[in-house]
C-alpha cells in the first residue's frame, strides 16, 4: 500500500491524481509543509512525500514517473524518442509555468515577510503568460503533448493550471491552451482527485 504524505491544496494533488489515474490503493495522510510528520520525513520541510515499503521518495514528479513507469501508464517507455518529447514537456511544464507560480507564491506568502518583493510578481507572471503562448504553439492541433495519449507533462501542466486560475488568479486566455486545460478536466480521475480535495 502505498501511503502520500501532504495534502491536496498542495503539490500533493499531482500524485493523488496519478494514483486514481492508475487505479491504485493509498493512504493519504495529511501534513503541512514543516510540519513535524513531513520534516521527519524530509528535512526540506516539502510536501509531498511517497512511502513505499520502506523507502520515501520526495518531489511530485519523482513520485509520479516513478508510479507510471512501475504501473505501465501515463508515460512513454524510457529510451523512445516519444519519452524524449514527453520528457522534454515534463521540463518545459516545471520550468517555464511551475516555476513562475512558485516564485509568486514565495514572494505572496511562502518567504519570511522581509524577504518578499513586489516587484517579482509581475515578471512571474510575465513569465506565465509567455509559457502558456508557447504551449500553444507547441500543443497545435494535438489532444495531449505528445500526441494522442494523456501523459505525465499532462497532468503536471493542468495542475499547475488550476493553481494559476484558482489560486494565483492568472486567467488563462481564450484559446487552445483553455481548451486543452478543459478537456483534461473532463477525465474521472481528475474529477474524483477534485471531490477529494473538496472532502
Ligand atoms: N518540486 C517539489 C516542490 C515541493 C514544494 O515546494 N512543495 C510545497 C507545497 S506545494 C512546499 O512544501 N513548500 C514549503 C517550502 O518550500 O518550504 C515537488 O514537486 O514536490
């Protein structure tokens, strides 16, 4: 059994997801970042963190890629040029639109109050708006990014959507970025991570 520690208002709701992708059993177990359950755990204090057996794998990705490639789903096979492209995206995806919304939200709440600048979150989201031009151009007429298959970058770039539309309040415009975001929010699974969440 398979056990995540964090909770779904965090990163943590890229591998619930995953796992109800996958049709998997887990225990979720609650816990904030720096809370004393996660720094046991991890002494970066992030959430999520996956245990497996005895072993504790940290960073949404991670966790995620390692479930899909132990489980046969949501990924290419290792050592393909498609899982080249799909890697390729899983970057573009935390680099280019997680890492604006992270830099926000640091300078919003995360960073002692000292520390904040104002001035940082426009760049962010000037960052952001460029990302998701970009998406656009590299998603064309695709259903998903590398094709006809939903993959893990899918899945990374959606959740990090829904941080940009509900959290942040960055509107995604009109557009095939929008249209992309929507139809993944038509899956079971990310519907049934969502009733989670609203638990
Ligand atoms: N790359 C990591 C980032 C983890 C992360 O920063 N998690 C946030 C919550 S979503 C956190 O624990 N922040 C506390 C901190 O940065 O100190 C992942 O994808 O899991």
């Amino acid at each position: 059994m398979y056990k995540i520690i964090g909770s779904p208002l965090t990163r943590a709701f890229r591998v619930i997801w995953c796992m109800e992708e996958l049709g998997l059993e887990y225990d979720l177990v609650s816990a904030k970042p720096h809370s004393p359950e996660i720094l046991d755990l991890n002494p970066s204090g992030k959430v999520p963190a996956l245990i497996v057996g005895d072993d504790i794998i940290f960073d949404s990705t991670a966790i995620c890629q390692f479930l899909a490639d132990k489980h046969g789903a949501l990924t290419h096979k290792a050592g393909t040029i498609e899982r080249a492209h799909q890697d390729s995206w899983t970057h573009f995806a935390l680099d280019e639109v997680d890492g604006p919304l992270w830099t926000a939200a640091k300078h919003t709440f995360s960073y002692p109050e000292e520390l904040r600048c104002k001035e940082a979150k426009p760049a962010a989201k000037f960052e952001f708006d460029r990302a998701i031009k970009a998406l656009e151009i590299r998603l064309g007429d695709k259903p998903f990014v590398t094709g006809d298959t939903f993959t893990l970058p899918d899945l990374i770039l959606c959740h990090c959507a829904n941080w940009a539309q509900f959290g942040t309040k960055w509107p995604i415009p009109e557009g095939k970025a929008k249209d992309y975001f929507n139809r993944i929010r038509q899956r079971p699974a990310y519907k049934e991570t969502i009733r989670i969440l609203k638990k």
